[in-house]
C-alpha cells in the first residue's frame, strides 16, 4: 500500500513520451518481441496491436 500510495501520481516513461510528442520506447520494448516472435513464427496478435496502437498515438 505504502509503493502504491507513493507512486499514485507518477506517470510512466511512454505516457510522458506521448504527452511530450516524443518518440516512446515500445519500438525497443514490445517491438522485439513482435520480430523475436516473426522470427520463430510464433503468432503476438496482441503485441503486434499494441505496436501499432503506440505507434499511431507518437506524433514528433
């Protein structure tokens, strides 16, 4: 309770990224995931969504 109390008001790296118009992480995060997983024909239907939903919200 102590952590969440303390962190209630913290926005994470990729909400700042987004509020700020800068690029986010999900590229380096949940994009090698989505190539690790083509690589090995391993199906990431959510992943891939959640990409491509990153992708579109990141306006430079």
């Amino acid at each position: 309770m102590k952590v969440i109390k303390a962190s209630a008001n913290n926005y994470s790296s990729m909400h700042q990224d987004i509020s700020f118009k800068r690029k986010s992480e999900i590229e380096f995060i949940n994009g090698y995931v989505v190539k690790k997983s083509q690589d090995l024909n391993i199906s990431t239907p959510k992943n891939q969504r959640l990409v491509a939903k990153m992708k579109a919200l990141e306006t430079y």
